[in-house]
C-alpha cells in the first residue's frame, strides 16, 4: 500500500502536471470506486478545474474550482499512471480523468476509492488521523506527548494512522532500525534517548523516502525518473537472509501483530 513518501511524490509530480487544468472528460469502469452515480460525477467534474493538490496521511485531495474535492486513498494495489495518446498503459482502469493532452488513470482501485466530497467531508474523513510526521509542527515534544502512556509495540504504533498519519509496512520497519529499535519493542519501554532517537528516525527515513521517490515499481509518466527509486535503498524491508548493512548479521522476518515485519535481531534491541 503507498505510504506518505509515495503519496507526496505523487502530489508533487501531479501538481506540477495538472493544477490549473480543466477536466475535459470522465470515464467509470467500476462505479464502487466512486461514491455517486456514473452520471452525477460525470456532470460535477467535466468543466470543472483542478485548483490544487494536497496530501493528509496517504490521501490525496484535488482542490477543485467549483469548491468541491476528491478524496484519493489508493488502499492496496491502487496506482496511477498519466496516459497520453501515443503512451498509454495496458492495465485495467477504473477511473480515468481526461485533462488538456494527459490522461489521469486510476488502475487497481479494487479497495481504494476516489470519493467526491464537500470541504467539510472531507474534514471530517480526516478529523481522526494522528499528526503528520514532516511538519514543522511534529517537533520532540509534540510525539512526546503522543508517546504519553502508549504501551503498543513499535510495529504497530507507528503503523497506527491515528497515532501518526502516513506510515506503513514498509517505513515503520525501515524507522525502527534507523532508530536501532526492535519493532516488537513497546513504546512505554524506551528511554528518552531512544525516544528522541525514534523520533529523528521518523523524519529522517520519510524525508529520504520523498527524495527517491518511495518505492512504488511503476512510473507515473514515460519519462518519470523520480517515482520508485527508494525500493533499492531499503535496508532491512523484504531483505530476509540478506547480510545487515549495519552489523553483517543476516535480516529477519517475523509476523508482528499479523503484518510481516523485518528487522536485525543482533543491531536492534
């Protein structure tokens, strides 16, 4: 599933294609990725301009002109690919948004959506979901707040999106060994200095994760030279039985709370 670093390269790499442009053209093939009939979102989009786009947690809002919004959460398996007439994709679509010369297309929305939504929707889609973990705002002393009480494992703390918004499988494992942290270690049983320490990994391994473009395998365009780039400099993720790039030792991978985690057992404590 995208976590925050896919996400904000998506939001980043689409603002730059498509904000200010008009939508031309809607195409449903699968009317349960949407939340209204073909015909109504049809109407409510053609015309209609893309003002801005926008990240929450691993969601995408499109600031439409008219005041409404679209509310993207690819889930699992959900991707995008920007389709023109001479390179298109041959992959099942399930929404596509015809703009100027670009095609938008929404493959694999089998558990994701793309919902059409008022602001205060959409406020209200969000108004549980934890801090985002690159603002200014999430400074050591806010999560020491957060970390206040909590008693969960790291794994699946961080995986919490009312705790933090944006983290997954992928980089709450990456953040536990950057922090040298077992992610079936408990949060209440850090130290400070470990704390401060989780915290700083947090910030750290998204930020690196948004500089090479998360790890998502397919581009977003012919030519997209950013997305997917960060799958290589995964250090302990679907790295069971390779050598630690740490310490030697070899990756493990062990089932936490039924999510598949990976860690080094000798470097992480």
């Amino acid at each position: 599933m995208p976590e925050l670093p896919e996400m904000e390269t998506y939001k980043n790499l689409l603002q730059l294609k498509f904000a200010g442009h008009t939508i031309k053209a809607v195409e449903v093939n699968r009317e349960k990725s949407i939340n209204s009939s073909v015909a109504d979102f049809t109407e409510e989009l053609v015309g209609n301009k893309i003002t801005q786009i926008h990240r929450r947690g691993k969601h995408l809002v499109f600031d439409l002109a008219s005041g409404k919004k679209l509310l993207l959460h690819l889930m699992l398996g959900g991707l995008m690919y920007i389709e023109t007439d001479k390179d298109t994709i041959s992959r099942s679509k399930q929404v596509i948004l015809s703009l100027t010369s670009h095609r938008l297309t929404f493959i694999g929305l089998r558990l994701g959506y793309l919902h059409l939504l008022t602001l205060k929707e959409v406020e209200e889609e969000f108004a549980e979901l934890g801090p985002e973990p690159i603002e200014p705002g999430f400074s050591f002393e806010t999560f020491q707040k957060l970390a206040e009480n909590k008693k969960g494992k790291l794994k699946t703390t961080l995986v919490d999106q009312h705790f933090i918004a944006g983290i997954g499988n992928r980089y709450s494992d990456e953040i536990c060994f950057a922090a040298e942290l077992l992610p079936t270690r408990s949060l209440n049983t850090l130290d400070n200095t470990q704390l401060q320490k989780l915290h700083s990994s947090i910030q750290s391994v998204l930020q690196e994760g948004i500089r090479y473009g998360g790890y998502i395998d397919l581009p977003l365009f012919k030519g997209d030279q950013l997305t997917g780039g960060f799958e290589e400099k995964c250090r302990v993720y679907n790295r069971e039985g390779e050598s630690c790039v740490r310490c030697g030792s070899v990756i493990v991978k062990k089932e936490v709370s039924s999510r598949k985690t990976f860690f080094c057992a000798n470097c992480q404590i």
